[in-house]
C-alpha cells in the first residue's frame, strides 16, 4: 500500500430539515389546529483513531464528505428523520488543521479517539410550536439550519519513542532491522529509504520501545534539498533521536565530523524544537575500521566533534551489519525511556508500530 503521510480534504455536515406548516383535519373537527412538525438534525461528521490504518491513502482520492440532510417535518405532528451521521477512520497520529485558520482541529493521539469534526444543523421548527391563545392557526415556521462546513488539512505524525537521524547511507535502515523485525529495504546507494518506517525494538519481556526510520538528511534540506525535511515531522513525537554517523566513510573527500554538524544544523535551521530533544550520537560501521584502529579513530572523532559543536552527550559505537554494540544501545535506550514520562496507556495498548514494516 502506496504511504501518504498528506491529504486535504472538504467536509459538509447535513442541513436540517424544515418545520411544517400543517394543521389538523378530521371529520366533524372543522378547526383542529396546527399539526406541524420539526425538522430532523442533520447528519454530523465524525473522525475516529484506528491503530489498524497505517496511510491517508483513502483521503488522496476521495476528498468530499457531505452529511445526510435532516427529513423534513409532516403533519400530524410527525417529526422529521435526522441524517445518517458518517464516521471517518483515520490513522493513529494524525493532526487534523482547519485549512483557512490553521486552527488545530483534533490530534488524533490515542486508538478509539473520536472527535466531531463538522456539526449538523439543527431542525426547523413545525407551526406546532408557535400556537397561542392570540393565534390559535399559526402559519409560521423556521427552516433547518445549516451544517457546518470546512476545509481541512491532515497530517500524518508517526508515533514512535526513538528516532533515527542522519546521512542517506548512515545505516539507519540497517540498524532498525538489526534490533527489530522490521525489514526496510537496504542497499549502497543513496535514498534507498523513501517513506518512514516503524520496528518494534524488544528489550526483554514486557519491555520495549518502537523506532522510526525515515529518509536521510543531506546538506542544503532546510532549503527544499533532498527528501529529509519533509519526513521530519515524523520525529516530532520522538522522545530520543539517535545521530548516525558514518565513522568509516568510503569517499576519501568525506569527513565524518564536518557531515554530522550539516545535520545539526539543517535541524536547528529547521526546527529548533525538535533539534532541543535529547540527541544520542551512533557512531556506525564500525567493522570497516582495522580492530586495532578502532579505538583511536572513535576517539579523535569525538574529539573533533565535541570541539566543532559542543556536544557533551552518550555516544556508542555500533556496527550496525552484524549487531556489535547494538545490545548496550538498546538497553540504555529502555532505561533512558523509563525515566522519562511514560506515553498514555491508550498508546501502549498494541506493541505493533502504526506504519507497515517493508517487506523485501
């Protein structure tokens, strides 16, 4: 299934019906009075959170949802029907913005939520209700509301507890497989990675956390360069980002220090926010680097790196292809998530991630 993280899409609700203006006929009662009934409600518009949608595929294509309108009112005080109400399913994640206001209309955060996106229009009411002692054949009535009505903008946002950042060909994708049962397509060329994907990261029993994946940063993506910025919003809901960093490239005009401060910057440039959380430095490919040299070329990158950006947080050094140094990553990870503030139970309800893991 094709990953659309963007839609827009135009919501009407239903119109309520009009009230009648009937009045009350049998035999041998000449003067019955009103009988005119209300209108029905219009039809509401509902969207609600299903962990078993992981795209907004449906909405690319179908993008008008009009409510029922409300039955008109009859005679012998009959009311009219209300609208049929429709419910729309949404992935878990998603942030649903008017497009006119930009007003944050739902976040859809936890599986189940429901929230009323648009509000059919009241009924009209019949001539039943305007009778007095002074008007005792009213001919008035009030016609149905209408529904609310609005363009909106959906935003998919991945919901994830750690998330990967760093070069196209870092090892992101090779990592999560490495730790996870996700298999994101791997190969040596550049942009393998073309939409987020999610793994579910098993520390132990009853203890795990879930990673995102998503495309690589390259210098210049704060401008419009490469396809990074436009997945990072996935990381937004993240509460630790791992930096990959090639310590090992294979372009001898590359250098490894002078790459990872690009991407701090092109994140700071991009938002700060999301360049504020905490960030943990992965130092990869590990095993291109002789055994007897490794420690040494760890050392002046951190050297190098701690003076170019003042960087003072953990680092490990993995080699992602065939797990070395994987196992304390993990478990560091875990506890570092335990202290934090745990996410709702309604978001833990399922271990399984909220995007398809890629097949190869």
């Amino acid at each position: 299934m094709k990953f659309i993280d963007e839609a827009k899409i135009h919501v009407k609700a239903g119109d309520g019906g009009n009230g009648a203006v009937t009045f009350r006929r049998e035999k041998y009662i000449p003067l019955g009075g009103p009988d005119g009934g209300d209108g029905g409600r219009g039809g509401s518009i509902y969207v609600v959170a299903d962990r078993n949608i992981n795209t907004l595929v449906d909405y690319r294509y179908t993008r008008k949802f009009v409510g029922q309108r409300g039955e008109n009112g009859r005679g012998a005080d009959c009311y009219g029907s209300g609208g049929e109400d429709i419910i729309l399913h949404m992935p878990v994640g998603t942030i649903i913005t008017d497009a006119n206001t930009d007003q944050v209309i739902a976040d859809l955060d936890h599986h189940d939520k429901k929230v009323l996106l648009s509000k059919g229009g009241k009924g009209g009411l019949g001539n039943l209700h305007f009778k007095s002692s002074v008007n005792r054949s009213p001919r008035q009535n009030t016609k149905g509301e209408l529904g609310e009505e609005f363009d909106l903008k959906l935003e998919l946002r991945v919901l994830a507890d750690v998330g990967l950042l760093g070069l196209p060909n870092a090892g992101k994708s090779t990592l999560i497989r490495a730790i996870s049962a996700a298999r994101p397509k791997v190969a040596d060329y550049p942009f393998t990675t073309l939409h987020p994907n999610l793994g579910v990261v098993r520390v132990d029993t009853n203890r795990s956390f879930v990673m995102a994946d998503v495309p690589g940063l390259i210098e210049g993506a704060a401008d419009g360069a490469g396809l990074g910025i436009r997945f990072l919003k996935h990381l937004q809901r993240t509460r630790i980002l791992l930096h990959l960093v090639d310590i090992a490239p294979i372009d001898p005009d590359s250098d490894p220090v002078r790459d990872a401060k690009a991407i701090v910057g092109e994140l700071i440039k991009h938002d700060p926010e999301l360049a504020n959380k905490p960030r943990w430095l992965v130092l990869n490919k590990l095993d291109l680097i002789p055994e007897e040299d490794r420690e040494a070329a760890v050392k002046n990158f951190l050297k190098a790196y701690k003076k170019a950006t003042k960087y003072d947080g953990p680092y490990f050094p993995i080699a992602a292809i065939s797990g070395e140094g994987t196992k304390p990553l993990i478990y560091a990870i875990q506890e570092a998530l335990e202290k934090m503030n745990p996410r709702p139970e309604s978001d833990l309800e399922s271990d399984e991630p909220s995007l398809p893991e890629e097949r190869e």
